[in-house]
C-alpha cells in the first residue's frame, strides 16, 4: 500500500483551518482512496481535507480498518501545527464516510 493518506487544502490558505476526514466508501472491503477526487464541496467551504486509506476487509481482520482510521486521526492532532489545523477546536473537526453520506464530529481528546 502506497501513502496512508492524502492532505488537501484550499486555494485560499489560512490559519487553522477547519478539517474533513474523509474515507472512502467500499463496506471496509473494497475501494481505494484514490477514487475519491471531489472535494470541491469542501473546498468551496475553506474546509481542508485528509483523505485516509485503510486495510481492507479482504486483507486485514477487524478491527483492523478502524485502527487505520484512528491512526490517521492521530496523526493529524500530533502533526496539527504543521499543517495550520488546530486539533482542539471541536467544532472544526469533521470525519465522512463515502458510502454512509453521513457526517460525523468527533472528539479527538476521547
């Protein structure tokens, strides 16, 4: 497996910019990170995006998916200042799921 993630920023650059985690739908068992290219929606709002890959079902058991999933969330709140996000602003954080269309805000201190 290439690169476990991908990092997108908007054109307009700021400071501690609110962030999309994003995972690409296939039901844990199919799919790869690199179809998701369509973050403009996103980007519209000046929302960053981390578009993360996970081992999939077919390779890996569960919880092995989630792990990934929490690894990446890992890796943005110790790499936060790097990259202008800021990890303890709870109302910027957003994590997305393709397939489920649903939006989630999590709590990266729990």
């Amino acid at each position: 497996m290439g690169r476990r993630h991908d990092l997108y920023f908007p054109k307009q650059k700021k400071d501690n910019h609110p962030l999309v985690i994003f995972i690409h739908g296939g039901g844990w068992g199919h799919g790869k990170k690199e179809h998701e290219t369509d973050f403009a929606m996103f980007f519209d709002k000046n929302f960053g995006v981390q578009n993360i890959e996970y081992r999939l079902a077919t390779k890996a058991v569960a919880p092995a998916a989630i792990e990934d999933t929490r690894c990446a969330l890992d890796f943005l709140v110790n790499q936060a200042s790097a990259y202008n996000i800021n990890p303890k602003n709870r109302s910027d954080r957003y994590l997305c799921r393709r397939a489920s269309g649903i939006t989630y805000r999590f709590d990266s201190e729990k």
